[in-house]
C-alpha cells in the first residue's frame, strides 16, 4: 500500500477535529434531507419518495455539503440557511450516482456499501427517483427559506445548472463514457474530471460564498479554492480505486482498470498521482490566505481530500 | 371512428388561424431551442449535446410552448423572453419524454415517428440527455435575459419544479407505473394525469403570467384555464390513443390497453371520455371571460387540444 505522506499534512489535532466536525455537519445535513423530502404514505408516488430518501439518506461523508456550510461559516450566514444549500447540493450528487449506477452506465449494485437504488427499488424507479431529486435541488434553493433575497436564490440555482448540466458534470460523465477503452491525454483526463465530479464541488464552495455574499475579489478566491480541492479529490479517488479495497471503499474497487478507463494513476502512476494529490491541496489551502482560524476546517479538509481512506 | 362534436365547437375559421399560429410558433420556439443548445463540436460531450438537440428538435406541436407565449402575450411580454419560458417548457417536457421511452420505463422505440434518443443514440447517453435537458430548462430560467427582475425569474424556477418533481410530472409517472395491471378508480385516474401531464400544461399556462407580473387575481384565472386544458388534454390524448392509428399519431397506438392501463376510455368509454374531455375544454374557455379577443388564441386552443387527430 503506497503511503501519500509529504510535509505539510494533516495533524492529527487537526485530523481528529475534522472527523469529528465531519461527522456532526453530516447529521445536520442528513436531518435537513430527510425534513425536506418527506415521506408519502398515499398514492402511488409513495414509491419514488421512498427511493428518493433512499439514495439520500444511505449515509456518506457529505463532503460537498460540508464544504457549502464551512465556506458560508466565514461570511457568517446563518446555519439554517447554509444546511439547506448543503443539502441541495447533495440532492444532486446523490441522483447523479443513482444514475450513473444504472445498468445502461456504470452498472454497479453496491453504494456505501449497500444495494444501489435500482437494486433495491427498479430501474424505473431509479430513474425517476434521480430525476426527481434534480428536480428537488432546484425548488429547495429557489425557497425564499433559502434566503430572502431572490438574487442570491436565482444566482445558487444558475450556478447549479451551470455545474451539472452537458457544460459541467453530465457532460463529464458523457466524455468519461465515451473515453471507455480508450487511453486519454492527461489534459483529456482533466477535463473530465474537472467538470465530472469536480464543477460540483466547485459548486459547493462558491455558493457558501454566494450565500454569504461575498465581494467578487473573495468569491474568486473560494473559487480557486474549490477548484483546486475538486481536482485533489478526483485524483486521490483515482488513488484509492487502485489501492484500497471493497471493504473499505463501500463499493466495487479497482473499477476504473477494469472498465479500461483512463485514470491520473494509469497516466501518472500511484506515485505520481498522489504527489500530484498533495499539490493541488496545498494550492488550495494558499487560497486560503487572508482567512484567518475560522477557515482551519477548510484548510484541514483540503489535506482530508488527499489522506483520507475511503 | 368516433366523431368527437358538440357545440360550442372550434369554427374552421379560427381552427384554421390556430394551425397557422401553432406552426409559425412551433418554429420560433424550435429556432430559441436550436440557439439555446448550441451544438458541440470538439470533447466527448459533444455526443450527450447532440442527444440533448435530436431529442428537442424533432419537431412537435409545442402545445406547452404555445401556452407560454399565448397567455405571455396577454400581458404585453417581449417575445424573445416569452420564447426562452416557452424552450425552457419544451426541454422539460422533452426530458420527460427521452426517460419515458427508455427501455426500463415505457420501452418504445418510437417517438414523433422517429426512433426514440435511447434507439438513435444508446441508453446511456439518453439517460444523460434528459438529466442535462432537465438542467438546462432551469439554467435559461435562471438566466437575467429571461426577465430581468429576479423575483421573476425565482418565481418562474420554483413553480416548475414543482410542477415537474415528485409532488409533480414525477410523482405522476410513478403512478402511472405502479397502476399497470390493477384497475384505478376515476378519482386515482384523475390524480395520476393532474400529476403526470396536467401539473406541465398548467405551468406553461402560468408560465406566461408569472412573466407578465400579472395580479393574483388574474395569476388565479390562468391557472383555471391551465387546469382545465391541461386534464382535457390527457382525456383527449387517451380517446387518440384508442381511436387513432399509429401513422396519424406518429407513436405506437393502442399502447394503454395492451399495458393494461387505467385510462379514461377504460372508465368512462370513448363517448364517456369525449364527452368529458369537451366539457373541460368549454370550462376552460369559460375562465378566459373578461380576456378580450387577444385571448382567442387560448380560446381556439381549448378546443383544438379536445379535437385534434394526433
């Protein structure tokens, strides 16, 4: 097993808190899902609420939601308001994993460890069970409970749109799909990346700031650092499929060799990968500078991204 | 075949300017969808773009687009926001249709006469279609070219998720899967078309006058026309689809049956049906009273959804 260790890294003061913040914000986030999807005991479309809560409230790190409410902390946005952003967002990610689970994709059965939704429900069901999330993600920021003021709302919603649609995180994954089996450039693999997993978690960062309303000078600098911290996880992901196991992932490893897709670790090597990891972390904690303790969780999850397990 | 007629009907006159006024809109709407999915050239997303564009530019009646601009046009709205409402609609709706037709749903391999997205493309790349067309109506909602006060723009995101998730179109679809082979009561009919097709129709309805700052009042009128004309619609589409062929209906006819769905035919006969599908109709028209004559393309509208042959 490679060791990704380079100096500066995570505490362990520092890694411990963060566990342990992870894990307090991911319940927050975890009580506003299941408050916003409700379940439905009438009707037929009892069926895809319970799968939408499925695919939602399975657990997971909650990292992007994590990410939206520790950048709103800094601008000192209310914390009911931040937790339905947080929300919102992992809404999105989590039906785009219902989706990209589906047989006619990455056709995987198992999700933190767990049938995936179409396992456990149908393929119907999932479908529109990750349709129908999408769909929630937006009506939840466009909720004047989001915030008062309608233009921060309609920024969050274009923002979203912008991050997961064809330009952004399904485009991703079309360019992902129709480079199976086929060896991408670097610069090809990041790309997808970039707009696979990482428009979202770019997403996640800068609307803490929206939310917070932050001045164009610091929205730019969360950007850079949600932009650096998208590509970190990407590339330690990549890492992880190739080293960790099943067990420890929750879900099917070294998926990536086996589909014949084009990975940083099959173009840079695990090495290389997870040195690449660990400098795309430090930049983001640069972007840092000018925050003061208050972004110590940020900067902490920036090293998370790279050292983490799992 | 069934002659659906009643008086007050649609005078050819005005059946004639409806056809003319549906087809010079159904191009404007087609050239604002052609601009707002600007086809990629280079990357691998580029297949998911084309999906997104054969998907929406097969043609159509633009019924729901229609709706947008006829009811915008009461209020005075620029055509060009009308048209982007009216696109955004369109998307919505056609996101609907691709995941509709995928094999794990209603499996049909026809679409506007046309093979379907997931038989000209593959299942993945539909699956991806739709989720992006879905971004994207909410992306062009959200845009300030749309309306520029936010508060419009919020209002006419928030109305169509609503109309589309799984209190919505969603919720519907789900219903309408978990009800093949069981006998519904009308009432559950009823419900699963208010949801299914109706809560759409009735947004494009009030589509137009969100965009056109109408007072709640009026906001209230709009609706009930909306309401009416979209469960006609359905009443309507289910005599079609136990009358018409499949040539005039350029899908497969006669799916309902062979699916074993409950469909107003089913409960009510086809006279049954007609006969309801004309009373709606005519209570829609009822709610336009005190609209002058620049409503009569609403009007015609009412009538033509109860009497058009496909």
């Amino acid at each position: 097993m490679t060791q990704i260790h380079a100096t500066p890294s995570l505490r362990p003061q520092d890694a411990a808190n963060l566990r342990d913040s992870l894990t307090v914000r991911a319940g927050a986030i975890e009580s506003a899902i299941d408050t916003l999807i409700a379940p439905v005991t009438r009707g037929g479309e009892a069926r895809v609420v319970d799968a939408m809560r499925y695919a939602t409230l399975g657990g997971g790190k909650r990292l992007r939601g994590y990410l939206v409410t520790e950048v709103a902390s800094l601008f000192g946005v209310p914390a009911v308001r931040a937790l339905r952003v947080a929300a919102s967002v992992e809404m999105l990610h989590s039906y785009s994993l219902v989706h990209d689970d589906l047989p006619a994709m990455d056709d995987d059965d198992l999700r933190r460890g767990q049938p995936s939704t179409h396992r456990k429900f149908d393929e119907a069901t999932a479908i529109l069970a990750g349709d129908a999330l999408q769909t929630l993600a937006f009506e939840v920021l466009a909720d004047p409970a989001t915030h008062p003021d309608a233009e921060v709302r309609i920024a969050l919603v274009s923002a979203l749109a912008k991050a997961s649609g064809a330009a952004g995180m399904v485009g991703g994954q079309m360019i992902d799909m129709e480079g199976e089996g086929r060896a991408l450039a670097l610069d090809e693999v990041r790309r997808l990346h970039a707009l696979k997993t990482g428009a979202l978690i770019r997403y996640a960062a800068d609307a803490g700031a929206i939310l917070g309303q932050a001045d164009a000078a610091t929205m730019e600098r969360i950007a850079a650092y949600g932009r650096d911290v998208g590509t970190a996880f990407q590339v330690a992901d990549d890492v992880l499929d190739a080293t960790a196991s099943a067990e420890e992932l929750g879900k099917t490893a070294g998926k990536d060799a086996a589909a014949g897709k084009s990975t940083y670790v099959a173009l840079l090597g695990i090495d290389g990968a997870a040195a690449e990891a660990r400098t795309l972390a430090e930049r983001a904690v640069t972007a840092l500078d000018g925050f003061g303790a208050q972004a110590d969780g940020l900067r902490a999850l920036a090293y998370y991204m790279v050292e983490r397990r799992s």
